[in-house]
C-alpha cells in the first residue's frame, strides 16, 4: 500500500542536545523526550 501526502500537516523544527544522552525538542513543543543509548 502507498501513501502520498500532498498536504503539510504541521510544520516545526527540533533541537537535540547532548547527543544519545541528551533531550531532544521540537519548536512547537508537540514532541519532548530524552534520548538515551540503546541497551545492549
């Protein structure tokens, strides 16, 4: 099945600091999480 969006939903721009240990954000602030390493 293909999906084709012709319509931009939402627009925003993310931040990531700190790297795999870090906290990402995006500028509208739907999305805030902390990244970490996978686990072996």
């Amino acid at each position: 099945m293909e999906f084709w969006l012709t319509t931009a939903l939402c627009t925003a721009q993310a931040h990531v600091a700190g790297g795999r240990n870090g906290r990402g954000r995006t500028s509208d602030g739907r999305l805030d999480l902390d990244l970490r390493q996978p686990k072996p």
